[in-house]
C-alpha cells in the first residue's frame, strides 16, 4: 500500500512540476515578446529618424545604406518575435526563422562592406587601402557562400515539409 502511495505521490509532483514549468517558459517567453515588441517600436521610430534625415539630403549614398540598415534590422527583430510567437502556440522551436534572420544580417552586411569597399576605391591606392579592399573582398565570398547555403537550406525545408502544409502557429 505504500508503494502506491509513493507512485501517486511522485505522479502529482510530476504533473506539478510540469504546469510550473509550462507555465514559467511562457511567462519568459512572453516578457522576451514583450521587450522584442518595444525594441521594434523604437527601431521603426529610429529608422524613420533616419530616413528623414536622408531626404534632407536626397541621393546621399551613405544616408540611405543607412536607412536600409535600420530597416533590416527592424526586420530582423521582427522575424525574431514571429519565432518567439510561434514557439509560444506550438510548443516548439522551427530553424527556418532563424535562417531567414541570419540570411537578413548577411545581405545588410553585404550592403555595408560594399558601400566601405567603394568608398575605398575612390584616391589613391595605399598599400593599407589595398588590404582593407582585399579584406572586405574575402568577406563578401564568404558572406556570397553563406547567403547561398541559407537559401538552399531555406528550399530545402520547404521541399521536406508536406506540401500545402504550414508550421505549427502559423495559421
């Protein structure tokens, strides 16, 4: 009889344990959504900061690399809630959210190191200009590379999902 007593016993702590921790991972997670949201808000007011100054100056290179930059970084944080989200509804957590934001962080850095190489390439050429075109020319191979296995991994997820079939939350 005791032996019953003991299972039950660890069965209720089990269930115990289990709601609290149920319930503690979607309180972080919704304080996580919470500070994501509020960090989106004031990336959207910076970047509209940004892109008025950059019609001031209307055509400035540099001024709308800028803006660009601010707004794939919204997007990026964006794409981070929309995980957060999904994880909450599902109960798990997809990669492809996380390809598609390490894909958005490489091309704005690809936007970045193009815009320095060009701003480089104008004078003349030092030997220490030369390292630094030649640095960045590395970079953006590898960052071409990166891009190139995100996407192909991106299809391919896609491809080994059943077709018509949406992730969990996405509804």
């Amino acid at each position: 009889m005791a032996q019953g007593s003991d299972d039950e016993s660890e069965n209720r702590l089990t269930k115990l344990s289990a709601f609290l921790f149920l319930h503690t991972e979607h309180l972080v997670y919704a304080l996580l959504g919470g500070l994501l949201a509020a960090t989106a808000a004031l990336a959207l007011l910076d970047a509209a900061g940004v892109l008025y100054e950059a019609l001031k100056v209307l055509g400035g290179a540099k001024q709308m690399l800028d803006v660009i930059d601010r707004l794939l970084f919204l997007l990026m944080i964006v794409e981070i809630l929309h995980t957060v989200r999904v994880s909450m509804r599902s109960g798990r957590l997809t990669c492809e959210p996380f390809l598609i934001v390490g894909l958005i962080a490489s091309i704005r850095r690809v936007l970045v190191i193009t815009l320095q190489s060009s701003e480089v390439m104008h004078g003349q050429m030092s030997d220490e200009k030369q390292a630094m075109f030649n640095a960045s020319m590395i970079e953006l191979g590898v960052l071409g590379g990166l891009i190139l296995v995100m996407v192909v991994s991106i299809f391919l997820l896609h491809q080994a999902s059943p077709s018509g079939a949406r992730p969990a939350g996405e509804e």
